[in-house]
C-alpha cells in the first residue's frame, strides 16, 4: 500500500500501513523531498485538508491515491492546542499548550510527572508508552490546533487499580503556575482550605491554578454552615468565564459565548427595555446553547442576573452599577471569542440610538415630489363608459311576449335555433385553418394578458369588451304534461315576471293554481327575485315548471290549463311544415365595443371567352341527328 504525495509539481510515493497515521505520512515525505522542520505543510485530498491524527485505514483514502502537500499560509506562529488529560479515577484537568510542546512536558505542567509507577497515555487507538514522552510532540501525533484528549492508563493498556484518592492526591497537592509559552491557561479555581500550599506560594506569581474535575465531582463533607457560605457567594464573571472554559469544548464554548454576547450586548443596546432584561429558563434556545451548559448560568448570576424561583425566569433588576458591569462581562467575552477565533462577524454588537436633531415628529415628511394621479384611472373611465352604453343598448321597455303554446311533446322537444345568434360571420364560409388561426391568436393573447401585472379595471374591461349584449330573453316553460309555453322577455325582468305571464296564460279556474320555475341539470329552483340576466337566462333558456297545487280537470288532457285562444292559435298552426316554436326570431347580440370591420372579400368573376361561347354553340360531336 502507498500514497502518491504531490509538492511543487513533483510526486514522491510513500508506502503506507494501514495503521500509519497521516503525519507520519506528512513527515515521511517532507523526507523525501528534502523539506526542513522549520516550515509547517498539511496534506490535501482533492482540495480538502486531511486529519493528521488518525490512521490512513480511516481517512478513507483509496490505496494509490495523489495527495498534495501544501506549506501553511502564516504558520510561523506557534497554534495553541487545548490539551485535556483524564486521570485514572475519572477526573480531567485542561490547559492550552504549542503544538510543538511534548507530552514529558505536559504532564510535567500537570505534576503528573514524576510519578511513583509508571504509566502510558491512551490517544484514539493509539498507546503511547513512558519511554517515548520526551520525544513525542504534539506535532508528531498530528495534533496542529483544536482540542485533544489523552486518557491514563497502566503500562499493560489497562485502567489501573489504584485508588482514587492516592490519584487526586496527586493533582491536589501541587499548584501549577501558567506557563509563559501557553497564552491562555485556564482552570476553574476551588476554595482554598487553610492547609493548602497556596499560602506558602510567592506574590510575584501572576495565578495560581489547580486542576479541577469535571466528569466525577469529589468532594469532601462539609458543615451546613459552610454550605450555605458557599451556596450565596457569587462566582465573579471571569471565574465563571473559565470554569465554563475548562468544561466544554471548544465548539460549545463558541455557541455559549455567542449567547451571552447577544444577551449582553441587548441589554446595552436598550437598557429600559424589560422584555431583553428577563430570560426564561424553559426557552429551547437558551438552555441549549447557555443553560446546560456549566458555566453560563454562573456568567449570567455574575452580572447581576437572578432567579425568580416562582417563574422560573432570569432576571436582571435595574441599578446604577448595571451598565458598567456589563460593559466589563463584555469585554471578558470579547477575549474569550478572539482566543475562540469567533469571527467579527458573527459576534453581536451594542446598538447605539442615534437621534436627528432636525427631526420633528410633527412634521410632514415628503419625499414624492412628482404629482401623483388623482380621481378614477383610465381603465376605470373606459368601464363606466361601458357600463353606461350597455344600460342604453339593453334600455328598459319591455318587448313585445309573442306568447307560443305547443301540446305535442315531439314538437316542443325541438331545439332553439343557434344558427341565427352568430355576428361573427357564417362559419360555413371559414374552412379549419381559419378557425385553427383564429383560436392560436386568442391563446397568444391570453397568455401575454396573464404574464403582466392585470388590476381588477383592467380584467373587467376586457370582460365587458368580450361581452354580447342582448335586448330580449327567449324563456321556454315545460309544464309537466310536456306541454311548452314560449314567451319573448327583457333580460332585466325577474323570474317573478315570468311567473306572472304563466298565470297570465292559465284559465280562469286554474290561475289560483301555485307552482315554482326551475332548470335541469342540476335541479336548481329559481329564485323569484333575481333577474334573468343574474341567472345567466340570457338570450334563451328552457325551464320547467313544477305544480304546488296540481289542477283537476273531469277530462284531463294535454295543456288544459292554458286559455281557450291560446288553444285555438296552437291548432291553427299545427298544420304548418315549420313548428311554431321555431318560427320564433332568436334574440340578436350586441357588441359594446364595434369589432374591426373586415372588408368583404370580392371574388373575382371569370367572364366566359369567346372561344368558351363559340364552343357552346357549336354542336358536339358526338350528337347524331
């Protein structure tokens, strides 16, 4: 198994185990290529960095693959890692140390070292033994930035026995001094007891820290006084800065600095808003990012936040100390974030209120100078006028009934001529490609109706320009015996009009007779108030008619009910080859707006020749006299 290392434009192959680590990959070929120490370079995978810490069986790496290695851009400094050491009963201690740093040195900073037995250093899968402290690095187990775990155990690879307290003695017992290479060294300090060496040590050292646990808490039974001492003293912002810290990794310290920041920076930004001075503890976001986390609810307290055990809430009290205060946990933040490399960007800031003095909230402000449209639009003149030369067209006198009456249903059951109601010119003369030119242009402009912006006007007026407007309404009345009654109407008139021109026809006996007008498919009862042009009656329609109170007659034949002259005018025409119903005239549409008139087309007429007429003359042929 090999990889294929690419620096510069030249490849070195480097053979590999599947237990090799990707840095001794990177050093095996800085090897090859004759590369100093000096200079830091990583490996890239198709444009992506590769983890130097793990094994090359999971870097997922195919055997033969092309990496590149690439000099780190402004690496000469030293990266810090976060470096966290789990003892052997469980406790942790932390601190930040140079990549370049070994792990003699580490445990030496921890007082792990010199130890009473020997013990090896459990990374990921890997063991690191006693004799090879002083001459691994950080660096050389691939660990350039970030954080880093390393787990005690007994030089067989076993957790030892040991008891847990010959192990915190060791960790109690010392007090580690910051070291002058690591910039940020953090731990969450515990009360000293008056036996502790922290009396002993010189005041010319800047802090005094001592490793604290974070998984397993340890502690030694205390009085009830002491306790409660303990309980109401209020850890300072800086405390509670490290310990959430030393508690968390680097990635949930990010979110949990993020928050408090935001909190923070609310409170400055509108200090006598109540609603960013209080904070529920039961709100997902808070306790996902602030309030399971240990440390962020002691920053808060810091500040002067304070729980209200009834509600539950975090509340800040108003004071005159509040802004300074705050002004100091933002700057505290602030540190943590550039040493959290947070970017600027995503750190919330203090809004300040900047107020115009010019401005006067009692005056008018304009800013359109350009005059703007007064009264009806357009489009909204053209509707009226629409409106307006419709009412004149369709006017108000009523027509002329023209009352028909058929007995035989096979004669009623004829259909209204349609054929006389086309304006748009015969369709017998326009052959498919007319008609299939036609209905493309009337898509085409539908379509680029519906892509612009339309108002409500504009979609009206182009109804109103579409509509046909007729003067009279041919209504059809089938009673149930089939006989037909037709009569001519105005479209204005109600269903209650024709319902009394029914009546009109009845005889005398038969007028009190009560019925209802209705229309099929669906069944639908007409209401006698509406309008046929409401009911959409217009210009013909077939209703049907249903009775109330049936009429009784000793002979009941067909159409008994209507009047005798009625009777005698439905004889007279029965003999007619042209039923009556259809010698009625079909209600003629108008048009609101005159359609462009198109000019008759003018066939030419072929006059016969001479020669043609000389032929027709003479006799053919073919005729034998």
């Amino acid at each position: 198994m090999a990889l294929n290392v690419e620096f510069k434009h030249q490849s070195k192959r480097v053979k590999v185990t599947p237990g090799t680590t990707m840095f001794q990959v990177l050093a095996e070929a800085r090897e090859q290529f004759g590369l100093s120490d000096s200079s830091q370079y990583q490996l890239l995978h198709r444009s992506k960095p590769i983890d130097l810490s793990i094994p090359f069986r999971l870097t997922g790496i195919s055997n033969n693959a092309s990496v590149e290695m690439k000099e780190l851009e402004g690496a000469d400094e030293v990266q810090q890692v976060r470096v966290c050491v789990q003892l052997r009963d469980g406790k942790r201690v932390q601190a930040s140390f140079g990549s370049d740093e070994s792990i003699e040195r580490i445990l030496t900073f921890f007082k792990l070292l010199p130890a009473p037995e020997q013990f090896s250093l459990g990374f990921l899968r890997r063991e690191i033994e006693a004799h090879a402290f002083a001459t691994t690095t950080l660096k050389e187990l691939g660990i350039m930035s970030g954080s880093a775990m390393f787990r005690v155990q007994a030089p067989d690879g076993q957790p030892s026995s040991t008891s847990s307290t010959q192990n915190s003695s060791v960790a109690s017992t010392h007090t580690i001094t910051a070291s002058s290479q690591s910039p940020h060294v953090s731990f969450a300090s515990s009360k000293p007891t008056p036996s502790s060496p922290l009396s002993t040590t010189p005041k010319s050292l800047n802090r005094v820290l001592q490793p604290q646990t974070e998984d397993v808490e340890m502690k030694e039974p205390v009085d009830e006084e002491h306790a409660s001492n303990m309980e109401t003293t209020v850890m300072s912002s800086y405390g509670a800065l490290q310990l959430l810290r030393d508690s968390n990794f680097d990635a949930v310290s990010r979110a949990a600095v993020t928050t408090l920041m935001k909190i923070v920076t609310n409170i400055l930004s509108n200090p006598e808003n109540e609603k960013v001075r209080s904070i529920r503890l039961s709100n997902a976001a808070f306790y996902r990012n602030v309030g399971q986390v240990k440390g962020g609810l002691e920053f808060l307290k810091s500040v002067g936040f304070a729980v209200v055990p009834e509600t539950q809430v975090l509340v800040l009290s108003p004071g005159p100390s509040d802004k300074s205060v705050l002004a100091e946990g933002l700057r505290l933040l602030s540190i943590e974030a550039d040493d959290l490399n947070i970017s600027p960007d995503a750190r919330p800031v203090v809004r300040e209120k900047r107020e115009d003095p010019n401005f006067d909230v009692f005056k008018t402000q304009i800013t359109r100078v350009q005059m703007q449209p007064r009264g009806p639009s357009t489009t909204e003149v053209l509707v009226d006028a629409l409106k307006s030369k419709q009412d004149q067209l369709v006017g108000h006198e009523k027509p002329p009934r023209s009352t028909t009456v058929v007995l035989e249903g096979r004669r009623a059951n004829s259909p209204i001529n349609l054929v006389e109601a086309s304006t748009d010119g015969e369709p017998g003369e326009r052959n498919d490609a007319q008609l299939l030119i036609s209905s493309l242009k009337a898509r085409r402009e539908e379509m680029e109706k519906t892509k612009n912006f339309r108002t409500q006007a504009m979609r009206e007026l182009d109804d109103l320009k579409r509509k046909k407007v007729f003067q009279t309404a041919l209504i059809r009345v089938q009673f149930p015996d089939r006989a037909v009654m037709q009569a001519t109407f105005h479209p204005n008139e109600t269903i209650r009009d024709v319902m009394d021109h029914v009546t009109e026809c009845l005889a005398d006996q038969y007028k009190p007779s009560r019925f209802y007008l209705y229309v099929s498919p669906p069944t639908q009862k007409l209401a006698s108030t509406k309008t046929l042009a409401e009911l959409n009656l217009v210009p013909a329609a077939l209703t049907y008619l249903s009775w109330l109170e049936t009429p009784q007659a000793e002979v009941a034949s067909i159409g008994f009910y209507f009047r005798r002259d009625l009777l005698m005018d439905e004889h007279a025409e029965s003999k007619e080859s042209v039923g009556p119903l259809q010698k009625a005239a079909y209600p003629k549409p108008l048009h609101l707006e005159t359609p462009p008139s198109a000019e008759p087309r003018v066939e030419p007429t072929r006059q016969p020749s001479s020669n043609a007429q000389a032929k027709s003359t003479k006799k053919p042929s073919w005729l034998k006299l």
